[in-house]
C-alpha cells in the first residue's frame, strides 16, 4: 500500500511537472510573439523563465532516478549525488518562481493535487 501511495504520488508530480512545463513553453510563445522577430542567437526566454526550465529538467530526472530506486536498479555515484540535492533544487525553483511572481499558482497548483488525492 506504501508503495501504491509513492507511486501515485509520483505520478501526480510528474502530471504536475509536465503541466508547468507546458505553461513555461506557452508563456514563452506568447512572449515571442509580442516582441515580434528577434535578432538571430537571442532567445524569446527571460533569465528566470530559462532557470526555471531547467530546474524543472533536473527534478524530472530526481524523478527517474527514484523511479529507478524503486525498481530495485542501482545509481551510480553521480545519480546518487544528483538525487541528493532534490531539496534544494526544488527551493531554488521556489526562489525562481517567487522572483518571476509566481509563488500564487506554485500554491494553487499544490492546492489542486491534494484536494485531487483526497476525492481518491
């Protein structure tokens, strides 16, 4: 039953995960489009919005990597040292998200996953 739970749970992180990386994508073609034609080599991505995805990248790769965990496959070093600072990539996401104004929909969407596993 343990294991159900983390699983389920994971599977809403990753459906949380995917949501706001669509989100980002989104923003970032409706910024483009405002700013019109860009001179070639700069990106229609702001600092924070590029942080941001990348963020997001590497905590989906946390993800794998307990998946993997949990399948019984072992991590190499480096896999282990990258799952390791899960926190504190996802504090920095916070940070970022904070910075970009974000902190509203971070707590809305957190609101809308427990309320999802509380009709369950």
């Amino acid at each position: 039953a343990s294991q159900d739970a983390m699983l389920k749970r994971q599977l809403e992180l990753q459906k949380q995960y995917k949501e706001e990386v669509e989100k980002a994508a989104r923003e970032a073609a409706k910024l483009k489009k405002a700013q019109g034609p860009k001179p070639a080599g700069e990106s229609a991505l702001t600092a924070e919005q590029k942080e941001e995805l990348r963020l997001q990248k590497k905590l989906r790769e946390c993800q794998d990597l307990e998946r993997q965990v949990q399948e019984g496959k072992p991590l190499v070093a480096n896999q282990q040292e990258k799952l390791a600072r899960k926190a504190e990539l996802e504090e920095k996401l916070k940070e970022v998200r904070r910075q970009m104004g974000k902190e509203d929909n971070e707590e809305q969407a957190e609101e809308r996953t427990h309320e999802q596993q509380q009709e369950q």
